[in-house]
C-alpha cells in the first residue's frame, strides 16, 4: 500500500480520487451554507471549507492536490448558487391564486402564482453596474423593475410587488400574462436601487418590503433549468480535474 504523504510516493489514482471526494465535501458544505445561510454566511463559510481542504490535503497529499481544490472552490460556488438558491427556493412557501395586492402578506413565500395583475412596463426602474479600467468604464450588468400592479390599480396608489429581470433582451417577456413568478435573491441590493430610480423617475412609491420575482409562465422549470445549468458547470470543473492532473503530471508540471 502506497504511503500517503506529501510527497511523490501518493498515485495519480489516489490523487484523482481524493480530489472527487474534495469536490464532493465541498459542494455539499456550500449548498447547505447557500440553504440556510444569507449570502455572506454563504461565502464566509465557503472560504473557511476551502482553506481548511486545501491545508490538509497539501499536508496529506502533496502540492498536486491544491489544483484539485482549486477548482472545487469555483465548483461549489457554481452549485451553491444554482443548486442551493434554488434548494432555499422550494424549501419556502408557495402561495397560489391570490391578489397581487395579497403578495406583501407572505414574506415568507418564495413561489407565487397571481389571479389579477399586470406589468406596468412604462414604470422601468434600472441600477446599471461598472467596472473601471485604466482605458475606459465597461458596464458588467443590469437590473431592471417594473411595477405589477392589479387592474384598478392608479398613480399615487402604492406598488404591492415588482418584477425584475438581469437582461434587457428578455424585457418582453414582461407583456405576457404570465401572472406567475418565483422571488429574487441574487443581487437583491442592486434591485432595491432600480426599484428607487423607478420611484425617483416616475413619481410612484413602493410598499415597504414589496416582493420582488421573476414574471415567468412555469417557475418550477426555471427552477429546474438553473439546477441543471449549474450541475454541468460543476461538472465541467471536475472533468478538468479528471483529464488535467494526468496531463500536468505527465508533462511534469506539478
């Protein structure tokens, strides 16, 4: 039996292996952190994982296992955002068939379907997002609002619930009578800020902790479909673990 230490003497098999296993503790530790935790718990407790990982395993298994760690890190961040936000989201209640001007009632609820209400599009909030470099500003991204609002619905009555989107091109998605959505947890602060320059632009006024959510037809299989997207992310990083390690370590690279 071969030693395992932190030397040459482990086997690429063994390496290999560990490494699996590291994606695999990893990956649940941030889907559970993403559940439970708020998103700074979720990152804290990510990085403490990883450090711990990555300490033991060069100790144990040699400076070829850090590369295996690496990746796992950007792995479990992939399925804690898509497989744990997603896992928070059905965990909470589901509310159907109610007003819009019921949603502010649930603050506990994650998925909502709608028997009235529509999307005042002409209300457009937006918080755009930039990066500096030496040579210009490049926007990295956008989030966009838009009031929903029931039929007898006037001006200076205030917003019960707001829909938001991440992509300009899918704004007319917004016309559809969809009447469906699921609530928004990723860049939330930013969301907030559109939702203020609705409010400051258009001269309306939102409900203290009014819902925010994706209008869409089928929520389940939006749900579904960032499940799946994120799974083969994290997979793709532990194919190149897999078909990596063999060829550095071939080449004599690590």
């Amino acid at each position: 039996m071969e030693p395992l230490t932190g030397n040459k003497t482990t086997s690429l098999k063994t390496l290999l292996f560990v490494g699996v296993v590291i994606f695999t503790i990893l990956g649940i530790i941030s889907i559970v952190s993403m559940i439970f935790l708020s998103k700074i718990g979720f990152i804290i407790i990510t990085l403490i994982s990883f450090i711990i990982l990555l300490i033991f395993a060069i100790k144990r298994f040699g400076k070829s296992i850090a590369f295996g760690v690496g990746l796992a890190l950007f792995s479990s961040i992939v399925l804690g955002m898509g497989v744990g936000d997603v896992c928070r989201t059905i965990i909470y209640k589901s509310v159907h068939n109610i007003s819009v001007s019921e949603a502010i009632e649930y603050p506990d609820a994650s998925i909502f379907s709608f028997k009235d209400g529509f999307v005042k599009k002409e209300f457009l909030g937006v918080k755009d997002e930039y990066i500096k470099t030496k040579k210009s500003i490049i926007k990295i991204y956008s989030c966009y609002v838009a009031p929903v609002v029931p039929l007898n619905w006037k001006k200076e009555d205030p917003i019960p619930l707001w829909v938001g989107l991440y992509r300009d091109k899918e704004k007319g998605t917004w016309d559809n009578d969809y009447r469906r959505g699921f609530r928004i947890s990723k860049y939330k602060n930013y969301f907030m800020m559109a939702i203020l320059d609705a409010e400051k632009k258009h001269g309306i006024k939102s409900l203290k902790n009014a819902p925010l959510i994706i209008w869409t037809n089928n929520p389940s299989n939006e749900l579904n479909t960032k499940i799946i997207i994120s799974s083969l992310i994290s997979g793709f990083f532990i194919l190149v673990w897999l078909i990596g390690l063999p060829i550095l370590k071939y080449k004599n690279k690590i």
